[in-house]
C-alpha cells in the first residue's frame, strides 16, 4: 500500500533528507547560544560525546499554540525552555545549549530544525502543551518521536503541530507542497524512516519515566506520529507534549513555578541519564 501511495502523490519529495553539505551552508546567528561570553570547550574528538542540544518552544508570536482558560501554550512551553535549558547550563556547563527561540517570537517549524542542524546538534528536544477539544479531564504527559501513527488521537495531534506552517510565507513551496490538513499526507511524512529513530526512542522512553518517577506525573507513554518540526533533523528527536491545558487543573499547574521546575528537573534528569548512557557506549 506504501508504494501506491508513493506512486501516487508528489509528496515523495518529503521522504529525502536535504545533502549533508546543504545543511550547513547557511550559517546564519542562531537565537541564543549561552549566557555567559565564552563558549564551552567541544574539540574533545572522544566519541560518543553529547556536546551540543537544542531546545525548542514550540510555537510563539503570531502563533499562540493552545489556549487554556488563563493563558496559551507559547508562553508556557517558553517557560518550560528556559527553566531546562539553565539547569543543564548550571549542572553541566560544558554542554552548549542553543534555544529557537528566548522570547515570544514566531520561528517558521522549517527554521527550528535548521537552527538545530546547523549547530550540529546532538540531541533536539521540542515542548510543547497539548489540547483536548472532546473533554477537559484528559491530562498527562506524551513524547513523541517521529513515525506512523497508529490512532487518531496521535494523528489529531500531529495536525495540529503541523498546522502552524499554515502562518508561514510560501509554506507550500518550503514543505514540498506537503497539507497540515491532509491525514494522507501525514502517513507520506511519517513513513520517513529517520536514521536516529532507536536513539529518539530511547531518549523518550527516559523522559516519559522521569515524569513518572521524579514529577509524579500521569504518563500517557511513547508515541509515534509525523510531525514537520522533526522531519528534516539529523540527530535524535523528541516532541514533548508537558500537559493539557484544556484541563483546568492541569492548566494551572504549567502555569505555576512549581509545575515548571517539576516539568523541567524531570526533563533534565532524563537528559542527564541519556547523555551518561551514550557516553558510556550504551
């Protein structure tokens, strides 16, 4: 069924990962590399070092994401970022950590992952917020890494994501024609087999524990789906969907500093495991 498909649609284009020399010709000034001045030591050739991670919110500016009763998903998400992102700083300072974006701004999906491959990231890690439209008492965590969704829910939210690209200019030409509204052409992308998906898998079967055991959080487990903003990354993946905010208590929750520290320890202590089990050759 596959090949008819492919045999079918233009959106063959999708499935081919851009040359390794095209990636990195557009060196443009990423968001943010680190606070302080000078940046970490990371000619160490040894193998297997994690030196480098981006970090992700989803959304921002233009695009607010979910709505929640008392706020929206680019500004939590953001929230969430940062708080990550200065507890690897703080804990490990020679990694170097690089944001799409510090602030409330609109990132198209197509530049995040470029600013991740143009870093020559080691690990990507996306959050976002999730939404409910059917009932306001789903809550929970899911990470997603890239593939074929096996349900509709899995599929709704990979819409949704992928929706965004809809606020972009010349968006048809920039995704190869591929529609966020097409379930089609989301089994076109998501049959993209990426070469980190055991590493993706791996990294997302750490976070989702992690909330379990250090945030005491309801895991709704690992998942699969197609999602643009994994699509063209060259290193392992993951899309983080940190709670509901169609969920009234939830919602307050993300909002709350103590929900954020919680959401972001619990990411970095999977982070930290990651980054020691492939250092170590696992």
């Amino acid at each position: 069924m596959t090949s008819l498909l492919l045999g079918t649609l233009p959106l063959l284009a999708l499935t081919v990962l851009p040359a390794p020399d095209a990636v990195f010709q557009d060196q443009k000034q990423d968001t943010v590399r680190r606070n302080d001045a000078q940046e970490p030591d990371v000619t160490n050739d040894a193998p297997n070092q994690l030196r480098t991670v981006v970090l992700d919110a989803g959304h921002g500016g233009k695009d607010p994401g979910c709505l929640g009763r008392k706020t929206r998903e680019s500004r939590v998400v953001l929230k969430l970022v940062l708080e990550l992102g200065r507890k690897i700083k703080q804990e490990m300072p020679k990694i170097r950590v690089i944001y799409t974006r510090s602030s409330d701004h609109f990132v198209e999906l197509a530049e995040r992952s470029a600013i991740a491959n143009r870093n020559r990231a080691d690990l990507f890690i996306s959050i976002h917020c999730n939404a409910s439209p059917s009932s306001s008492r789903v809550y929970g965590t899911e990470t997603y890494t890239m593939g074929l969704h096996k349900t509709q829910g899995n599929l709704d939210v990979a819409k949704r994501e992928n929706s965004v690209i809809l606020k972009e200019d010349n968006y048809q030409q920039t995704y190869k024609g591929f529609n966020p509204n097409s379930p089609l052409a989301h089994i076109m992308l998501a049959n993209y087999q990426h070469a980190f998906m055991g590493s993706s898998i791996n990294f997302a079967e750490k976070v989702e524990r992690s909330f379990r055991s250090s945030a005491d959080r309801k895991s709704n487990g690992v998942k699969q789906a197609g999602f643009v903003v994994l699509w063209r990354t060259t290193m392992p993946s993951v899309l983080i969907e940190a709670g509901y905010l169609t969920n009234p208590t939830e919602e307050v929750y993300l909002m709350s500093e103590e929900g954020q520290e919680e959401i972001a320890s619990a990411i970095y202590k999977a982070f930290a495991q990651y980054k020691q089990e492939i250092e170590a050759g696992g």
